[in-house]
C-alpha cells in the first residue's frame, strides 16, 4: 500500500514517513484539519449594538430639549434655538440628530396648538388652553432634557413628526 499523502510505500496502518493513515483499499484518509480561532468565520453576523453616546453627545442633545426654553424670553426662541443646535452639531453624532429633530417636532407642534388656542380665545375656550399647552411645552421639555441626559431616547406625546 502506497500512502497518497507523501507515495512512500506503507506497511502499517498508518505511514512511516508522513504519519497519515493508510486505508485498506490503498486511500490514507488525511487526519482532519485542526481548528485555529483566527481562521473561523463566523456563520452569523451578530446584530449591531449601539455604541453608548460620549458625555459631549448627550451635552448637546440635552441642549437641544433645553434651548427649547428660549421661547420664554424671545418670540419663537423655542424654534430658534433646537434648530440652531441641531443644525450647527448633527453631523456630530447620531444621538444629536435624533433628539434635535424629536424636539424641533414637539415645539413646531406646540407652536401650533398654542396658535389654535389663540384662535379659540374668541370662543373663550382659547385662554385655558394656551395656558395648558404652555405648562405642558415646559414640563415635556424639562422632561425630555432629563432623559437624553441620561442616555434614554425620549419620545415626545402629542407630537407631529415633520422631521423623521
């Protein structure tokens, strides 16, 4: 029996020179390759996990909620001031992006319903509820400052998604 690994003539079962092992019918089977870590592949892709937001990110995506609050000083400063940011820092990180476009949504949406309620002051229905789309404008924004500080997407009730 010759081996077929290295064609030296095998007396034994397995061969003198190469160490591969003769079959009977004159075939060595060859011993199965062994396994190195770096060389497997895997099978699946694993999914993609977010890499957590870097403390500057969630800095400048809270700032996005929180310039919000401009509209207390200076007309449409609650648009101005999300728009400003979002646009000067979205390229930055996805998490700016994210957050300045939920909260550019939620303040052009309460910028209407504050304008429908300014209409509605002639129906004398329009005053309490400029006054409670006011207090909620103040409280989801404080709210949705406090979550993207802490790494949380926040997702704002009551909103039209202009942006996406």
């Amino acid at each position: 029996m010759n081996c077929p690994k290295c064609g030296l003539e095998a007396t034994s079962k397995f061969c003198s020179n190469c160490g591969a092992e003769v079959s009977p019918s004159g075939a060595a089977t060859q011993p199965e390759p062994e396994l190195q870590p770096e060389r497997l592949q895997p099978t699946a892709l694993a999914p993609a996990v977010p890499a957590p937001a870097s403390a500057d990110a969630k800095n400048w995506a809270m700032g996005c909620h929180l310039s919000a609050l401009l509209g207390l000083v200076c007309p449409l400063g609650n648009l101005i001031g999300p728009l400003v940011i979002w646009l000067l820092k979205k390229n930055e990180s996805p998490l700016i992006d994210r957050e300045g476009k939920e909260s550019l949504n939620f303040q052009i949406s309460m910028t209407i319903y504050f304008c429908i309620s300014a209409l509605l002051i002639v129906v004398l229905i329009g005053l309490p509820m400029m006054i409670v789309v006011g207090l909620l404008d103040i409280i989801l924004t404080i709210v949705g400052a406090i979550k993207t500080s802490n790494g949380e997407d926040y997702r704002y009730p009551l909103t039209i998604r202009f942006l996406t």
